[in-house]
C-alpha cells in the first residue's frame, strides 16, 4: 500500500530530492509524465539518477512531444494495479492532472500548488475551471503565501499544508570565504520577458561602478547583449554543480521577475552564503527578511531599486551576510519534508 502516488511531469533534480527524502519515512510511487524538456535551465536540470524511490516513466522524451491519451491510459492501469491512500498531483494544466483527479475520490486527491496570485488567472473560464478543479482536492501543499492567495481568491475549502518549498535543491559541499563587498551583482534565470531582465540591464547600464553579470539564456539574449554595456557581461548557460564559484565571484543575488512561481535560484543564493533582492513577484520571498538577508521589492519602483544598491556599503553588506548565515536552509527542507506526514 503506497502511502502516495505521485502524478509529476518531469524529474526535476530539486523534485528527485525531496522524493527522496519523502521516501525514508512514507512509501511513494512517482509516476513521471516525460523524461525531459526542451525548456531547461541546464543540461544537469533534470536527471534520473540516485533515485530512491520507485518510479515510472511515462514517456522517454521531451514533455512537450508526450502523447497525452498514451499517458492518461498508463496512469489508469497504475491506478487499478497499486494500492494507495493518496495522489498527489503537480497542477491543474495537463490533462493528465485532470484525469488523475477525476479518477480518484477527492477524499484520497492533494495537489502540490506551484502557482501563485500574480501568474495565474482567477477570472473567465479559466478561473471557473480552477475552482472546479480545486473542488476535488482535499489537501493542498502549497509553498509560500502568494500560494495561498490564489487559493484564497478562488475560495478554495479544503485543507492547505505551507510547504517553504517546491524541492530541495542540491547542497554540494564548499569551503566558506569571507565575503567582501566589491559591488558585484548576479542574475541567473533564463532571458525572457518574465524574468524583467531587460529592465535590470537598463539599471546597471546606468550603474557603470556596479558589475552584473548574467547567466542563462533565452529569446531576448540577443537584444541584451546589443544593448548592454560593458559593465553587464553574459556567460550563458551554466551547470548546476558550477553554481558555487559563480556566488562565490559575486557579492549580491537579483532576481527581478515579474512572475515567478517560486524562484530556486534564490534558495541556491542563500545556500551558498549570498544575499538576495528579489521582486515581491517571487514566491520564494517568503524566505528573505528585508534588511537581514537581502530585500523583497517592487521592481517597477526603480528609483527604489535603484536607491538600495546603491546604498549598500560595506558595513550593510556585512550585515547581509551575517543575516544570511543565521538562515538555516536544512532546516526549511526539514519542515518541508514533515508536512507530507499526513497520509
């Protein structure tokens, strides 16, 4: 009897993670709709290996290229072969989500919420279409509080778990350094328009004593580069066992989206010892302490914005880090992984 069944899409390393601590204390299923994506951060973004727990794979391509009723009928047959008390699934945009729900009472459903208030739609049809899928959800492990607002917005009733996370990303081991400020800032994300990249481009065009570099790719890389100058340099993609010398060449972690669902990155910052700025758009707010460990703001204020990097010296930078070590991100995964506990 599997304690869940696990209905995702792609093996995500920070998704392989937290199932695998998941799988120490409860008896879980995933069932992984594709292999990969032809949308990623980089090539190490997803992976099969050292997994934990028993899975199936659905499909061995690219998520995009998946054939849907092939799934749903995979999904079926595990459903009726397994005993299990709960499916958790991954949102409510594939037909593979909605059939997983539909199948099963919504007693035995949960959903692992990765949507927030500022990207999704609670109006029109779509807003009805959530709402009746969210009818059928008993439990919802939602990450942080622009989660829960959506749920709030579309009158959600049933239970909502706060999980402080979406994963658990990767924690190599690193030799600490003592951290000093030499205004060197870093954005890593990939280059399009909801990542408000060409706004910080703008910024620090301006901010000609200030390094930024930008790591990652994406349509608008080109219109960058052109317009970019020579204090903002692009490396591209990066892998993500190189992440540690990147924080460690850098001094502050921005990330200025206008919508994102949680924001990893912002995670793997802090890991590493880095402060954040990141938008109040980020789900992953939740974790900076403004003036502690970075600060939350309102990127379309970019006098603010502006008005904060520059007034980070020294002494605030040290202060920064201090509040950045004081933040314990193992014990964040730790009670991420407790609250799934409920089965």
């Amino acid at each position: 009897m599997y304690d869940y069944i696990i209905v995702t899409h792609i093996p995500n390393f920070y998704k392989v993670n937290l199932y695998n601590e998941l799988s120490k204390k409860l008896n879980i299923l995933v069932i992984f709709t594709a292999k990969n994506t032809s949308t990623k951060r980089s090539n190490d973004f997803i992976t099969l290996d050292n997994i934990k727990f028993e899975y199936r794979l659905l499909f061995d391509g690219n998520y995009e290229e998946r054939n849907v009723f092939t799934n749903i009928m995979s999904i079926k047959n595990i459903f009726k072969e397994y005993g299990y008390k709960r499916i958790v699934v991954s949102g409510w945009d594939t037909k593979e989500d909605w059939f997983s729900i539909l199948y099963n009472s919504k007693s035995k459903n949960c959903l692992a919420l990765e949507s927030t208030i500022n990207d999704s739609k609670i109006t029109g049809i779509k807003g009805v279409l959530k709402r009746i899928f969210l009818s059928r959800i008993s439990i919802t492990f939602a990450p942080g509080s622009l989660h829960k607002n959506l749920l709030d917005q579309l009158q959600y009733m049933g239970r909502v778990i706060i999980t402080k996370g979406v994963g658990i990303i990767n924690k190599p081991k690193f030799n600490s350094i003592k951290r000093g400020y030499k205004r060197r800032f870093l954005f890593i994300g990939r280059l399009s328009t909801e990542k408000n990249i060409k706004m910080l481009v703008n910024l620090f065009n301006n901010l000609k004593d200030y390094k930024l570099t930008i790591i990652g790719n994406g349509p608008l890389k080109g219109e960058l580069i052109r317009s970019a100058n020579t204090n903002i340099t692009f490396e591209g993609e990066i892998e993500n066992r190189d992440l540690s010398e990147h924080f460690n060449n850098h001094d502050v972690m921005l990330l200025p989206s206008i919508s994102e669902t949680w924001g990893l990155v912002v995670e793997e910052a802090l890991y590493f010892g880095v402060p954040v700025i990141v938008s109040e758009n980020c789900g992953a707010c939740d974790l900076i302490k403004y003036g502690i460990n970075g600060y939350i703001l309102d990127f379309t204020n970019l006098k603010k914005v502006r008005d904060i990097i520059i007034n980070i010296d020294d002494d605030i930078y040290q202060d920064l880090t201090r509040g950045v070590s004081e933040f314990s991100l193992n014990a964040k995964d730790i009670d991420q992984v407790k609250v799934y506990d409920v089965a």
